[in-house]
C-alpha cells in the first residue's frame, strides 16, 4: 500500500516541485551515483527544512523510499499523521527509550529496500554552525547491516528565486571503515565522523561549481 501511495504521491506533486523547486542535480561521480539505486542503500542528507524529504522523492523517484522520522511530525494533525503513515515513513520516538526504528530499519535493507536518514536530526537554529552533530543512529544502522551509504547535499533553495541545489555523492563502503579489532563505539564514531566529513565536503564541491558558473556569466 505504501509504494502504491509514494507512486501517486510522487505523480500528482512533480508539478508543483518543478515549480517550487526547480531543482539542479549535480553528481560528484554520476557513473559512481546517479539517481539510479541498485540493491539496499541508506541515504543521509542535511536537514534544512520539512521540504528534504519531498525533493529527494522525487530525485529518486524510481526507489520506495523509507524515511525516519520523528514522531512529532506524525502528531502535528490528523492529515499530517496520514500522510507520514501512508508513505511508510519510520517512526522515531525522541522522548522515549524506543529503538525498534532502528530493527525496522535493518529489516527494511535485509530485503534491499531503501531508508533515508537525517543525521542532524533537526534543522540549524540562526547562528549556529554547519553541520550539526550527526545522531549516532545512522552510523549504527550501517553498522549493522553494511548496506551502502549515499551521501546527499542540498541547498535548501525552496519556493526562492533561484534553483534548489541537490549534489549526489559516491557511494560509501561501510566495511572499508569498519575495524573488526575495535569495539561498536569506535566503529560507530568512525563512520559516522567520516559521513559528516563526506556532507562537508558535498557542501564545498557544490558551492565551488556555483562559483565557477557565477564567473563564467561575468
């Protein structure tokens, strides 16, 4: 029921995204990555606004994508709630000690699937600096499971003048990363500082091929 509904979901609002988005996608390595997903992956991405979830359906557009999500967005009113449950978005409970997310999660790649993960876990607050801290729940999740971790970048231009920015980037190995010697906490910090390096350095490629086009038209 999920896919059925993600699909008409996806089709009814391509227009409106064309609109409002207007989205650019630009590939750190499109042969490495392109908006093609092969078998189970985890994609992480910033968080700059309750639109990342929307732009990257549609960039991805042939993959069912799970989202984690916080429960409050499930409580905000009785639309919202429909909405989040019929696009098969995973539950996270902040003010509980409930971590059945993240089996669901695993189930979910187990069977090749896709999950979509914000490591922030919340948008910046004015002043403070990017990126976050990135939640240890993605960097457990891969982990575990050793599915491939697609970095994302976006820029967050929604509804602006301009075009909303979107960079995809390789792929990460997870075993390549892992230290079988070490215990979970070392690992778990060592994909995790290494994901949010990976965002940073999307971050900076980006804006570097902004300013290059920005030149050019001078």
């Amino acid at each position: 029921m999920g896919r059925i509904f993600s699909g008409f979901v996806k089709l009814t609002a391509y227009p409106a995204e064309l609109v409002c988005f207007r989205t650019k996608i630009h590939y750190e390595d499109k042969k490495e990555q392109g908006r093609k997903i092969k078998g189970a992956a985890i994609l992480i991405c910033n968080h700059t606004a309750v639109w990342d979830f929307a732009q990257l359906m549609q960039i991805f557009f042939g993959r069912h994508i799970r989202c984690l999500t916080a429960d409050l967005m499930f409580k905000k009113n009785k639309a919202m709630n429909f909405l989040m449950t019929h696009l098969d978005m995973i539950k996270i409970s902040r003010e509980s000690k409930n971590f059945s997310f993240i089996e669901e999660s695993l189930d979910v790649l187990n069977e090749g699937g896709v999950i979509e993960i914000y490591p922030e876990s919340r948008i910046l607050k004015p002043g403070e600096q990017f990126p976050l801290e990135f939640k240890p729940s993605a960097a457990y999740i891969a982990l575990l499971s050793r599915a491939p971790v697609i970095p994302v970048y976006t820029d967050g231009n929604y509804f602006g003048k301009g075009r909303a920015n979107v960079i995809i980037g390789k792929k990460i190995d997870v075993n390549t990363l892992i230290d079988e010697d070490a215990d979970v906490s070392e690992n778990i910090k060592r994909i995790n500082d290494h994901m949010r390096n990976r965002i940073v350095e999307l971050k900076n490629e980006l804006e570097k091929r902004k300013e290059e086009k920005q030149r050019k038209k001078i």
